[in-house]
C-alpha cells in the first residue's frame, strides 16, 4: 500500500462513519493500526469533525467533517481532471 497523507486517512475515517461506526469498523475500513486510529480519533474529535455516542459506543461525522468530507472530494475530483 502507498503512503497516505493525514488528509485521505482523515477522509477514510470520515467515509467509513458516516452511518455511525465503532472504532473497530472504522479502524478496518481505513487500515490502521489500533494506535494510529486511537490517535486520529482524539485529532478529529479535538478538530470537532467526529463526534462520540457514548451510549451506543458509535463515532459520527460531525456537520463540519461532512463538509470537510465533500470539499475534501470536490478538490480530489478537480485534480484528476486536471491530470
């Protein structure tokens, strides 16, 4: 696998919570390590782009992930056109 920047795993992580996702869907869905996606999930909930469920264990995109999540699409889409 090629290395990703913090910005296609943020958007992974993002992606694979959009329904509501556990740490261990999310942290297979992204391929990461249990450590690196303890670390993203503090960084996006510090960056309120996650949120936790603590009732039901789920982590959710924030309205400002989601939004970071399609600017974040749009740019990938206009960059390979561009290519």
């Amino acid at each position: 696998m090629k290395y990703r920047s913090r910005t296609e795993i943020t958007n992974m992580m993002l992606d694979s919570a959009r329904e509501g996702a556990t740490k261990t869907k999310i942290m297979y869905k992204a391929y990461l390590s249990y450590g690196q996606l303890v670390e993203y999930l503090k960084f996006l909930q510090q960056n309120d782009l996650l949120e936790h469920d603590v009732d039901k264990q789920v982590y959710r995109p924030t309205e400002k992930g989601l939004k970071f999540l399609n600017l974040s699409n749009d740019l990938s889409e206009m960059v390979t056109v561009l290519r």
